[in-house]
C-alpha cells in the first residue's frame, strides 16, 4: 500500500507541473495578446491622427489659395469658386472616413476634430449654393430686361439677400479656417510628424 502513496505522488507532481505549465502558457499567450492589442491601438491611432491631420492640412492649403484668389481679379471669379469647390471635395473626404475618428482616444480631440469639420463645411457648401443662386440671379435680371417692376425689385432683393447671405458664409470659413492650425497641433504628438 505504501508503494502506491508514492506512485500517486509521483503522478501528482507530474499532474502539477502539466496544470502549471498550461497556467503559464495560458498567462504568457494572454499577455502576448494584451500587447500585440495595444500596440495595434496606438498603430491605428497613429495613422487616424495622421490621416486627420493631413486632411486638415489639405483643406487648408486650399482654402489659402481661395482666399489669395478673391484679392486677385474678381472676387467670385470661377478661379477663386473651383479652389471653395476643391475644398468641399476635400472635407468630402473626411465624411467618408468619419468611423476612424473613433481610433483617436483623446474623446475631446476627437469631438474638436468633428465639430471643426462641420463648421467648415456647412458654411462651405452654403457659399457655393449661394454662389450659384446668385450666377443664376444674375443671368435671370440680365435676360429678363422686360420684367414687370414688382418682379425685378424681388428677384434685386433676393439677389442681395443671398450675396449677404454667402459673406457670412466666408466670414464663418476664415473664422473656422483659423482653427485648423491649433488641432494640427494637437495631433501632430499622435500622429509623430508635423503638418506643415
């Protein structure tokens, strides 16, 4: 009987060293898992911060151009409303990939991002629907030489209203405008790089 107590401990270290190497090979495969996580995290935050960054960047370099544009020539000249459409394209792009803000931890960068998306962007598509309301007016009061007077002095004052209406518009993109260099900043730590 002896003989046997011993046989069992004998198995017993034996079933020991098995349960703690499958503890240990369990532990180590979790924390592998655990770092290639959040080394992956930071990877994808990198490259959201980077991607944002370099659409802002992009957005305003354009935006420059058309602001240079309006003091050169016609201030609503075709030039100066292909770079505000060059733009819109361009914010177009981050509303497409708007999911990957999420991979920006910093929850109040990534509010500013969006909120600085939306107003340039709003005011911008506003601008170049006036922009066009107002080429349409104009031709409309051009051709029209016969309108009666109650119609002419409508379609005069709507005129007006929308070319106050696409000033604002412009005001509210430089104000914004404005901004996008202090976020730049703020992600260009994230990011590892500098957004000229």
């Amino acid at each position: 009987m002896r003989n046997s107590i011993f046989d069992f401990i004998d198995n017993l270290d034996t079933l020991l060293a098995v349960i703690l190497g499958a503890l240990l090979a369990t532990g180590g495969a979790l924390v592998a898992e655990l770092v290639q996580d959040r080394l992956g995290q930071k990877r994808r935050e990198r490259e959201a911060a980077r991607f944002f960054g370099e659409i802002l960047a992009s957005v305003d370099r354009v935006l420059d151009r058309a602001f240079a544009s309006m003091e050169i020539g016609e201030r609503w000249g075709n030039v100066t409303l292909r770079l505000f459409r060059t733009a819109a394209r361009e914010t177009a792009i981050y509303e497409r990939n708007r999911e990957r803000l999420f991979e920006i931890r910093d929850i109040e960068l990534r509010r500013t991002i969006h909120t600085h998306f939306l107003v340039e962007t709003v005011p911008l598509i506003a601008l170049l629907e006036d922009s066009e309301d107002i080429a349409q007016l104009e031709k409309d009061l051009h051709e029209e030489v016969h309108l009666d007077a109650t119609k002419r002095q409508a379609a005069i004052e709507l005129l007006e209203r929308k070319r106050d209406n696409r000033e604002a518009a412009y005001q509210s993109i430089q104000s914004a405008h404005a901004q996008t260099e202090a976020i730049c900043k703020h992600l260009e730590p994230i990011a590892g790089l500098k957004f000229e």
